[in-house]
C-alpha cells in the first residue's frame, strides 16, 4: 500500500470512527456498527476500503470475523511524514525568532 491509499481511506470520518473503534482491541462487524447510524452492509464496505488500505486485518472466528488495527498498515503515512519532518526545526526555530522579536 502507499500513503494515498491510507489517506483516502482515513478521508471519510465514519472510517475514522471504525478505526478508532478498533484501536481498543478487535471487534466484529455488530460490535464496530454499535452506535452509528450506518447499515451493516455500510460498516461491511467502509471494512473492506480499511482492509483494502492495510489497515486492518481480520481474524475469523467460528461464524464471526475480528477485525483489528494492523500498525504496520500506518507505515506509509509515517513515511510520507517523515519526508518533511526536516522542515519543521528550521520553521519553529524562525517562529521562535519572530516571536521574540515581537516582544522586544
């Protein structure tokens, strides 16, 4: 997967509420629906964009399926970000600058 996976399927803030939902340890489809006003066979797609991304996986267990947060499915948005952490010193070292100067 690439970053512009991840970020298309975090875009949707029911996908976000699905993933936040899993961070707490895995659930199955009932127990992620509990609490938004969605049909099951919405929470079954915005699974599928998740899984589709890396971002979950899934655990079957008898007739039910567990999904939980594959961390390494985040990779390559911490990759994307690490491309432009370089810039941020030099920004908050100018901002500091600027902020002092303001004082004076």
């Amino acid at each position: 997967m690439n970053e512009s996976d991840v970020f298309r399927a975090l875009s949707d803030p029911t996908r976000r509420a699905v993933f936040d939902r899993l961070l707490s340890g895995g659930k199955n489809a009932t127990e992620l629906r509990e609490g938004l006003e969605i049909s099951q066979p919405a929470v079954s797609q915005h699974i599928a964009v998740l899984r589709g991304a890396g971002l979950i996986s899934e655990e079957r267990a008898g007739r039910h399926t567990n999904y939980s947060v594959n961390p390494d499915g985040l990779k390559p948005l911490f990759d994307w970000l690490a491309r432009y952490r370089a810039f941020w010193p030099d920004r908050v070292e100018r901002l500091k600058t600027l902020l002092k100067e303001m004082d004076q």
